[in-house]
C-alpha cells in the first residue's frame, strides 16, 4: 500500500491502461478528508460500503468493451480496471 501525504488543494494522478483519474483533496479536517475524483465517464467509482454484488461482473464487461481481455478469458481480480473501491 501506498500512503501519501497531501494538502488541501492538492492531486495524485492515477494512470492505468491508458485511463487518467485525478484525485485532489478537496477539503481536510480533523479525522476526515474530502476527496474529488475526475475520471473518464467509462470509469465506475464506488464508496466500499455501497459497492453492487455484481462489481466484479461490471469491472469485467468495462475491460471486455475495451478489448483487452481477449476472447474466452475471464477477467480476473488485477484487470477490475476502471473500478475504483
């Protein structure tokens, strides 16, 4: 695990597969962080607390749609790409 300090106002970028995610603290205070993401549409961020039952089937249709699993594989669990938990 990666674990960064970061002021309010300031970002982390996220690059995978070709996909960007900006993450900027939007606010910090005592015990809490408020976070903004900007992500591609095709990007699906979930809270952990609400994540669908089916994020896994979701996670692996969006890698399918971008051609990068190829025919009769099954995505498994390090190609959830665009799922963000």
């Amino acid at each position: 695990m990666l674990v960064l300090g970061r002021r309010t106002g300031e970002k982390v970028k996220l690059v995978w597969r070709g996909e960007t995610i900006e993450v900027v603290v939007v606010r910090s205070q005592t015990g809490k962080v408020r976070l903004g993401f900007d992500a591609p549409k095709d990007v699906a961020i979930y809270r952990p607390e609400v994540v669908p039952d089916d994020v896994e089937a979701i996670a692996g249709e969006q890698v399918a749609a971008k051609g990068e699993v190829d025919a009769g594989t099954e995505a498994g669990p390090n190609d959830s790409v665009g799922v963000v938990c």
